[in-house]
C-alpha cells in the first residue's frame, strides 16, 4: 500500500500560486529571513517552519497565511 506524503508548505503555496518555476537567490533567504539550509529542509518536509516563517513565505509570494494554518 502507497504512503500518503503530505506537501510541504512551500509546495502548498506554490499550488495556490497555480504552479510555477522558482529559482531562490540570495536576496529571496534575505528578504523571507530563513537561510538556505533551512529553507531547503521545509521544502522537503523535513522540518516544519515556524508561524513566523509561514507568514514570511506567505507575504513573499501574496498569499493569504490564513490558507495555511488551522
């Protein structure tokens, strides 16, 4: 039987963005204030961000945070 896997965050928002190619830079870490390493882990799912950094993310992209936490 398959593993259900959850998206990540990101991901999530990237769905509601309607789908598009990112490439991050050194300004996007600086201007999100969440480093690279870090970054990359939550992508992947392997750590969950904080609500501060959900709200970063959010902002960065224009999406409504409140699509995103319970």
């Amino acid at each position: 039987m398959a593993q259900t896997q959850s998206k990540s965050i990101f991901l999530n928002i990237v769905d509601k963005c309607g789908g598009f190619t990112f490439k991050t830079s050194k300004s996007f870490y600086k201007e999100i204030g969440i480093n690279q390493k870090r970054f990359g882990m939550i992508c992947k799912d392997k750590i969950k961000p904080t609500i501060d950094e959900v709200k970063s993310i959010c902002n960065y992209f224009k999406v409504d945070i409140k699509d995103f936490i319970n």
